[in-house]
C-alpha cells in the first residue's frame, strides 16, 4: 500500500513524489489501512484535500488494462476498495482474494514475511557481563534476557552478530580471593562435595564472602591479599594459575544459569575486562598525546564541558586513578576502541542498567575525540530500568539482601508449580515438575522483556505465572492450543501444505486475524531499530488474542470446504508466526503442556 500510493502521489504530485505515504493501520469497521496524506498535501497541491484523495483514490482503483502498459494495470492499482472519507482520508479495504493471497505468500516463506534489513551490519552486543566470583543478581538478569532477545531478533534481521559477555574477571578483588584460597587450601570448591542444594556460583559466592570477612577484620591478610595483587598485576605464574582457575570456575558456574534461562551466551562468548589489560597503558597514552586526559589531584581524567555537575563544574571521567592502577572508564575506552579498529563494528550495543548512563556518554564522548569512533558506527548504551517487588520498592530478599538471580527464578517456579498442581492435581510429580520450570522461566523472561526496558518492572511471580493476560504463559498456552486444533485436523485432511482457496469469503474475525498476521514482518524490524522487544511482546499477545476472537467465532474442525481448510491454513500461520516469535524472546514453543 506505501509503495502504490507513493507511485499515486508521483502520478498526480510529481513535485512531491518523495512524501511519506502515511499509512497506518485502520480502527474503522470495514476499513483495513487508511492514509492521511491528502491532508498534509493539500496544501502544497493548491487544492481541497477531498478533491486530492479522490485523485489518488482513482489512480489506486484504475481498471487493469486502462494503464500506461495496457494488459498489466498501472502500477498504482491495489486489489482493494479504496475511499475518500470524511475531509480527506483515502480508506484502503482489501478484497478478501487479496487477503487470502497473502495468507498463501507467508506460508511458502520460511521468514514469514521478514525482511533481512539488517543484513551485513556487525554488531557487537556487550551483555550479561557479570561478575567473576560474585552471585548474579537481578540486573543480571535483566541485561542476560533482553540482550538475548535482541541477539536474536538482530540476527534473524541478517546482522552478524558478535555476543561479547564482558565479564568483571579483573581487579583486585582478585588478590584478596587468591590469598584467601592460598591459606585456606579447604575452601577450594570441589564439585563431588557440594552440599545438595548448592550451586557452583553460591560455593563461589561463600568463598567470596569469607576472603572479604578476612580481609575486613584482619590487618596482615589485607596486607599479604594487597601483595597478591602486583603479584597478579606482574604475571607471577601460580597467581595466575590460581586466578585463571577462579575465572574458569566460575564461567562453569554462569553457565549453568544461562543453560537454566535458555539464552544463547556460551564460554566462547566471553570477553572479559582482563581481555583489555595490556591496552590499558597504549589507550590512556594516546588519551594523554591528544590532550584529552589531563592530570587531576594525581590521577588521569577527561573533562568535557557537555558532562557537568550539579555544581556546574566538568564530571571528571578517571583513566588512571592516583594509584597508577586503570579502572572501569579505561576498560571501557579499549572496548570500543578494539570492537571499531579490530573487529570492525559497525553497530555497538551495551545492554546494561540505566544508572551507567553517564558513564557510557563519557565514555563514548571521549572516544569520539579520540578518533576510535567514527560517525558511521553506531553506538548505543541499550539501558534498563531496575527490578522491583511487587510492593514497588527495589526486589530484595526477605531479609533485605540484594537479591539473586537464582532467587527470583526459584519463586517464580514456586508460583508455576502452583498453578499447575491446581489445574491438575493426578499430574505425576515429575511431570508438574518439568512444566512448572518451562513456565516459570518462561514467565520470568517474559515479565522482563514485556515491559518498556526503560522502566522499572515489578517482579511479581503470582501475577507473571497467570493464564490470563499479557503474560508469557498465556502466549505459551496459547501456542499449545493451536498446535493441538492441527493435531486434531491435520492425520484427516492430508494436505497440510495446500494454500487457501481465494473465492472464499472472508469473515471478520478472519480479516482481523489476516491483518495481525500480516503485522509480523513490521514489528520485527521495528524492534532491530528501537531494540525494544517489548513491541515484539505486545504483537504477539495482540495476534494470541486475535486467534482466541477468530477461534470463538469461526468453527474449524467442523466447517466444510473449502472453509475448513482455509481456517486450517490460518491456524498454521498463526502457530508458526507465534512460534517464530517466542523464539525470537528466547522463550519455548511447547506443542503441549
Ligand atoms: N560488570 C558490570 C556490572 O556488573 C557491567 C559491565 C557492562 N559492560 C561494559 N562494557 N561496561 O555492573
């Protein structure tokens, strides 16, 4: 529809033929998609905005054969009943052959109607990058997910996608661990002895807190962990041995929580900040050379007037601290520096919490500046809200601690296992088991990804677990639903494959499942620019809720042909366009449950 009233627009207004067709989708009854262009044009055309529309309304009706190439129609013509309304409106109502078509056009295509707009475009997404030695937490959680979803939804758009898990597996945290575990050789985990219920990132996370107990209450091991540290800083062969085991350990560990939540991240896909080490003293050099680092009270910063406090004087972004060691700004200058000159990005993505905004505009501003970020790379700090209770205040546990991530995902399978235990209570305990951790981190991750990434979101696994309602599981059930009409239908009708018969009528439940089906191709290339999944979320619990309307209004199994099997290739387009998108999330698309 764009591209012929663009050609419309050309045939009647050649000087205005570049004008944005203004095509929206149609709230009116009987109205499929509808342009406000006459409108906005009328003007330029010296004309009413009515007699405009009429105008364009003739060339998009024009009789095949009454064209310039006489035989093919003239470009402009649309398989559709167009109108002008009220003062100017052109209305667009396809003709149900039309519909029918396009019905059989997604389903010979494997993409569903997606375009690959995103072909060639490297993109480093930096996400998850969570902390050697440390427990996840909920803003882990949070960056792990959408970063996913987004890996995803870019890659199926044709980027070439790079997952870079940078990790926090430097600093001298380190010196205090490794000392810790020197002198307490008992404190190594060993896997055949953890406790029964531990995880490999708790043990870890205990080892974490007795070194930083020692190092708190006893003067000399702060003294031998502070030693440690240039030990490590100058390559001493066993601390790094005992670093690099820490490090492995607890890759090994994070990679249970990321095959638990199904996301894509491997081990392969770490690039931690100790990768930059040796670029560290090159990058605050050049920094130093260009005069855009300059000493301040002993150490190395970059003031620029765009960064200013509440008391209007520069944020300093700190390069080299006064203990001559480099910190996180610095790191973070080598990463884009390296993703633009050796991995040649172009598009850069940092999924990671809001409250780092300004760190990220420092440190793409100074990068600029130094000329590691050219104008055609695309950079974005991809920035989310935080995690809340249901009571609106920020998750914590009971107890008041910060909450992990294994927390969260535990209460949330806790709540599907209710659930389930209520719609069926013979279920066999293995069983119930299963479904309540395919649902509970399904819902999980929908919650997360549903909402607007900007905002706060509520983690309230009750509500996330319902059955009713934007929620994953609703998308989930709704999927099982449509698999299980096809299972019925499909052993009896044979040719699962055959496209829809076009001389059928086509009902309103029908038409308004047709057009959402149609939506998908939009919204997917919609979130590969706004990287915001949540829009991907409310397409699909918007078309679940179309196939629920069509469901109730338009019988399947016990229609007759042709009607059977036109509504049969509808439900096939809807499980595959559903099931396509959940993969998209990152979410499974169970056939039963
Ligand atoms: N490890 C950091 C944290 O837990 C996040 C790192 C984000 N990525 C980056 N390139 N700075 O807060």
């Amino acid at each position: 529809v764009e591209q012929a009233v663009g050609t419309a627009i050309g045939a009647v207004l050649p000087a205005r033929r570049d004008a944005d067709p203004l095509i929206r989708r149609s709230d009116r009854p009987g109205v499929d998609v509808q342009s406000n262009v006459a409108l906005s044009l009328a003007g330029a055309a010296g004309r009413p905005p009515a007699q405009l529309a009429g105008q364009l309304a003739d060339q998009l009706t024009a009789a095949p054969g009454a064209g310039p190439a006489a035989g093919t129609g003239p470009a402009t013509a649309l398989p559709a009943a167009v109108s002008v309304a009220g003062p100017g409106f052109l209305n667009v109502t396809f003709t149900d052959a039309a519909l029918w078509g396009q019905v059989a056009a997604r389903l010979a295509d494997d993409r569903l109607g997606v375009d690959t707009p995103q072909a060639g475009v490297r993109t480093v997404v930096d996400y998850s990058s969570v902390n050697v030695a440390k427990q996840l937490h909920v803003g882990h959680l949070r960056s792990t997910v959408i970063g996913d979803a987004l890996v995803r939804v870019l890659g199926f758009l044709g980027a070439e996608v790079i997952r870079e898990n940078h990790l926090g597996d430097w600093g001298t945290q380190f010196g205090m661990l490794i000392q810790y575990l020197v002198e307490h050789p008992e404190a190594r985990w060993q896997h055949d002895r953890l406790a029964a219920g531990t995880t490999a990132v708790a043990a870890l996370d205990e080892l974490y807190r007795a070194a930083r107990a020692a190092f708190d209450a006893d003067p000399a091991f702060a003294g031998r962990a502070r030693k440690r540290v240039v030990a490590l800083q100058s390559g001493d062969p066993d601390t790094l041995a005992a670093w690099r085991e820490i490090v492995a350990e607890s890759q090994h560990a994070f990679q249970q929580v990321y095959d638990r939540l199904g996301v894509l991240l491997t081990e392969a896909d770490a690039a931690g900040e100790s990768r930059y080490n040796d670029a560290l003293p090159g990058v605050v050099d050049e920094l130093v050379r260009q005069g855009i680092a300059v000493p301040s009270a002993g150490a190395l910063c970059v003031f620029d007037p765009a960064f200013t406090g509440r008391d209007g004087a520069p944020v300093p972004l700190i390069v080299r601290k006064s203990d001559g060691g480099f910190g996180y700004a610095a790191t973070d200058l080598a990463t884009v520096r390296d993703r633009v000159g050796r991995e040649r990005a172009d598009r850069m993505l940092y999924v990671v919490d809001a409250r780092q905004a300004l760190h990220f505009r420092q440190v793409f501003a100074a990068a600029r500046r130094a000329g590691w970020l050219p104008g055609t790379v695309d950079v974005e700090h991809v920035a989310f809200g935080a995690v809340l209770g249901a009571d609106g205040r920020p998750y914590r546990t009971r107890d008041g601690g910060t909450a992990l991530l294994s927390d969260l995902l535990d209460a949330a399978v806790t709540s599907a296992r209710r659930v389930v235990r209520d719609k069926n209570p013979t279920m066999p305990d293995a069983d119930a088991d299963r479904i309540a951790e395919l649902c509970g981190i399904a819902a999980v991750k929908y919650a997360d990804l549903a909402t607007s990434r900007q905002q706060d979101y509520r983690f309230d696994p009750d509500r996330m677990v319902a059955f009713t309602g934007n929620t994953g599981v609703y998308l989930l059930y709704a999927h099982t639903r449509v698999a299980a009409i096809l299972r019925r239908a499909e052993p009896a009708t044979g040719d699962g494959d055959a496209p829809p018969d076009p001389a059928v009528p086509v009902a309103p439940a029908e038409r308004a499942l047709i057009l959402a089906l149609d939506g998908f191709g939009a919204v997917v290339t919609e979130v590969g620019e706004s990287l915001e999944p949540h829009r991907l979320c409310g397409y699909l619990y918007e078309l679940a809720r179309a196939f629920t309307a069509f469901y109730e209004s338009c019988p399947v199994l016990g229609a007759a042909e042709p009607v059977r099997s036109n509504r049969l290739a509808l439900c096939r387009l809807t499980r595959r366009t559903l099931a396509q998108g959940l993969t998209l999330l990152g979410l499974p698309a169970p056939d039963r449950l």
